[in-house]
C-alpha cells in the first residue's frame, strides 16, 4: 500500500504541471493511502505466540 501511496504522490506531483485538476486529487490520494500505511491500516494482525501465552499462566 505504501508503494501505491507514494506512486500517486509521484503522479499526482507530475500532473500538477501539465493538467492541476488532475494532479491536486491524485496527489492527495497519494497522501491518504501513505498516512493510512504509517497509521497502521492494512497490515496484518500480529500473531499470537503460544509461549508468551504460557509464560503468564
């Protein structure tokens, strides 16, 4: 998902230059999908390890 987000960043910024209607929405998309990324969205769940489980018992 990052690379996807900063795909659209480089697009959306190329755009800006030749047609900004296009590259402002591209752009922006770009920053959404990367804030969404370092947020923690679209990543797996973390696995649970059965020793840490015992440990505490």
């Amino acid at each position: 998902m990052i690379g996807l987000g900063i795909a659209f960043i480089i697009v959306g910024i190329v755009f800006l230059f030749i047609v900004p209607w296009v590259g402002i929405p591209v752009g922006i998309v770009g920053l959404v999908l990367a804030l969404l990324w370092v947020a923690g969205f679209g990543r797996r769940a973390a696995s649970r390890d059965e020793t840490t489980v015992r440990d505490r018992v």
